[in-house]
C-alpha cells in the first residue's frame, strides 16, 4: 500500500513535454533577465569614467534598476489581471532587450551630461520591462504548475543562474571582439527575440488571482523574527551591488582581460547556483534557519577581508585572495538569501497565521521588496564611498552591515534554543527535522531570487493534518 502510495506521488509529480516546454519558455525569461542584471557590470564603469562621470554617478545608474523594480513591481502585480499576464510578459521582455540593445550604444555620446543622463533613462525603462517579465512569468508558472511548485520554481532557479552566469562571460567574448557596443546588441537582440518564441510556444492564460490584506502586511512586519530576515536579505543584497559598483575598478591593478574580468564577476553567482538548491534541502530537513545566516554573514565579512583586503592589514591585493574572497561571497550569499526565506514563512506560521498561499505571498513580497532596497543601496553607496576613501575602506561599511547581522542571528539562536528544546521534550514522537525547526504541524519553504532573483516554494504537510486553523490574530 505505502509502495503504491509513493509510486502515485512520483509519477504526479512529473511534467508533461507541453509542460517541459512551457516551463522552458518561462525560463528563458528568467534567463534574459539575468542577463540584464549582469551583463553591464564589467564594461561600464570604464565606459563612464571615460566619459567624467564618477564613481558615485555610475554607481546610481547601476542602483536605479533596482529602485524602480522596488517601486514598480507591486503595480505591475495589481494590474496584472486587466492587462493580461502573457501580454505584460511579451512586452516586458521586449523593452528590456530593446533597451539592452540602446545601452550599447550609449558610447557614441561625448558629452558627460547627456552621457549619464540617457544612462539613467535607459536603465529605468529596461528595469521596467524586467520587472514585467519577472513578475508575469511567477503568475503564469503559478497558475500552470500550482501543484508542482517546487519542481518548476527549482528549474528557474537553474535557468537564472545560468543567465547570471553567462551575461558577463558572454559579454567578455564579445566585448573581446567588437568592443563596448557588440555584448549589449548581441544580448539585447536576443532578448528581444525571446518574446517572439514565448509568443509562438507559451499558451494563452489568464490572469491569477493573489488578493493579499494589507492588514496582515504590518501584523507580518511585528514578528521580530521576519524582521530580522528581511534585514539580512537587505544586507546580503547590499553586498552584491557594492562589488557589482566597484569591484571593476577595483581588478583594474590586476590589467585583466575583458575575458578574465567577466569570469571574476561570475564567481559568486555561480557558487550561489551550485550551493542553493543543498542549502534549501538542509534546511527543509536538518539545520535550524539562523544557523545558516550567521555563518552566511561571517562568510561575507571573510569575503570582503580578503578583497580588499582588509585596511588596516600591511597586505596589497592579490588576485589570488580576490578569486577565494568572491567564491566565499557566493557561499555566504547562499546561506543569507535561502535560510532567510524558510526561516520568514516557518515564524510567520508558528506565530499563528494561516498556512495559506496569501501568507506565502506576503513573505515572497517582502522578501523582494527588501532585496530590491538593498541592491539599490549597495550599489550607490559603493560609488560613495569609493569617490570619498577608496574600495579598501569602503568595505568597513559591508563589514560592520554584516557583523550587525551576525549579532542580532546568534542572539535569536540563544534566545529560541529554550523553547525549541522544550518542544522536543514534550514532542517525542517528532522527526528530527520538525523539532529542530520548531514546527509540530508541517514545514513550509519558500525561495525567492531577484533581478534578482527565482521564487521556489514547498510544502511539505504531515500526512496527520486533517483540518487548518486560521486565528483570529492573523486574520485581522
């Protein structure tokens, strides 16, 4: 009976080729999307120096992309539905190829003004097609695949992070071969494409509903336990832009190949796709949330002592601590960006809000909105900071940002290890993995990636669970 039983599950969990190919045209989006993010990052701050701009402007134009995403992703969501989400798709993606595509031409500009200013108006436009993409392909994939969320949203995972990837190793090639215009015309043009693809092989759907109470926003924002996951999802955000800004005429020492350069900016994200997907799975079964963010916070200070390095160190930076200072970035990353993610929806629930997807979706809303705040941060602080004291004190910023983080995650450790021990005492007849992570009653996991960033979300109920409570607490 058990073997018929899981025979039954296995094979309702597998995808359909329609299905395969449906999941393919949305991921390709997550793909272009990523290739916007960051393909721009190793070719443009010598761009715009060589136009007099400083680091502080060409730090803001990396940073609006993702303040307009922060602004204008939950409008795109409301009007979802009345637009239709196959057409927001389309057209999202066409605008940010074409405006891939006019970045690129960006060097045919002398002046410094008209330079920086049509700098800025292409990249919030594109951010704006982005965002549609972005936030139409998770209504699409959410109404097609609803009961296979965890495999489609762990395939988009790959897809981002091989766009992640790509983007600037792709872009190095051809920046090899044609200069400053040739990555963002080949990437663009291909983007723009994309649409055309998803037109001839995604169906037409509607749109989704997703009502979420802005009463529960706030009543979410009073456990202090989400408050500090979104405060790490900020900073581990703020990370990535300081390096996206400044790592670049940091390397500059180094007299890298535009090749070699793209591989440099690769390094993280690529140790982020690899080690997502281990990470999400040991903390659905095994390690306590917090754990994983305060050894992420202490890999991201490690990271940053090491490319620097370190001020007050009588070191001079080396290639060699730049390459592990930005792998231990990826792993830190990871660690910050997953946990954050479980560790949110499981305090959210074990403080009595229902085990809904309207809960998801505010943890999944909050989860971006604090990764947008804290890319467009990162990135315009580090062109500060960099104009005022250089990339080596820059980084104190990043340093103490993250130490914050590591104090206030070892304090929630100490703080909840007497209850959760408490549980285990009085909850024998609970797995491992429950005890650990405090929940009697299912695990739930969500995780989200931003510009980002793929959502993935799971929920693994106990077989025993026969009704939901809502609480009146959460309900108002």
């Amino acid at each position: 009976m058990a073997g018929t039983e899981k025979t039954s599950s296995a094979e309702a969990n597998k995808l359909t080729r329609s299905q395969w190919v449906n999941l393919f045209c949305i991921g390709s989006v997550h793909f272009a999307c990523a290739i916007c993010v960051s393909i721009q990052a190793p070719f443009y701050p010598k761009e715009a120096e060589s136009k007099g701009a400083s680091a502080t402007e060409h730090g803001l134009v990396f940073g609006i992309f993702e303040l307009v995403s922060f602004l204008v992703s939950p409008l795109l969501g409301k009007y979802m539905d009345k637009i239709g989400p196959k057409k927001v798709l389309n057209t999202g993606i066409f605008i940010a190829g074409i405006c891939c595509m006019l970045f690129g031409l960006l060097d045919l500009l002398t002046g410094h003004t008209i330079f920086i200013t049509l700098s800025f108006l292409i990249r919030i436009i594109e951010s704006m097609g982005a965002s549609a993409a972005t936030v139409a392909a998770f209504a699409i994939t959410a109404e097609m695949f609803p009961d296979k969320v965890a495999v489609t949203f762990a395939t988009l995972e790959i897809f981002y992070g091989m766009g992640y990837i790509a983007g600037p190793m792709i872009g190095g090639v051809l920046f090899s071969l044609g200069g400053y215009k040739l990555p963002f015309l080949v990437m663009g043009g291909t983007l723009a494409l994309d649409c055309l693809l998803i037109y001839i092989l995604l169906p037409k759907v509607g749109g989704t509903a997703d009502p979420r109470p802005q009463g529960k926003l706030m009543a979410v924002l009073s456990v202090p336990a989400v408050l500090l996951d979104t405060f790490s999802i900020m900073s581990a955000a703020t990370s990535m832009g300081f390096y996206s800004a400044t790592l670049e005429p940091h390397l500059r020492s180094f007299d890298l190949g535009p090749v070699m350069l793209g591989v440099m900016f690769v390094l993280s994200g690529a140790m982020y796709t690899i080690t997502a997907p281990l990470v999400g799975r040991l903390c659905d079964t095994r390690v306590y949330p917090k754990k994983f963010i305060s050894i992420g916070s202490m890999l991201i200070i490690i990271s940053y002592l090491l490319v620097g390095p370190f001020p007050y160190l009588p070191l001079d930076p080396l290639l060699w601590m730049c390459v592990v200072g930005l792998i231990i970035h990826g792993i830190g990353i990871t660690l910050i960006l997953v946990p954050c993610f479980i560790d949110a929806l499981q305090s959210t629930v074990a403080k009595g809000f229902p085990d809904d997807m309207t809960t998801y979706g505010i943890i999944s809303g909050l989860w971006l909105s604090s990764f947008s705040l804290g890319a467009f941060i990162g990135p315009s602080i580090a062109g500060l900071l960099f104009d005022l004291v250089k990339f080596r004190k820059g980084t104190l910023f990043i340093i103490t940002l993250h130490f914050i983080v590591l104090l206030l995650s070892v304090g929630f450790i100490c703080i909840e290890k007497r209850p959760k021990a408490q549980q285990t005492e009085t909850n024998d007849n609970l797995g491992e993995a429950e005890s650990m992570l405090q929940l009697d009653d299912h695990i739930p996991t969500i995780v989200r990636r931003k510009s980002g960033v793929d959502v993935e979300m799971t929920t693994l109920a106990s077989n025993d669970r026969k009704h939901q409570s809502t609480p009146a607490s959460a309900a108002e």
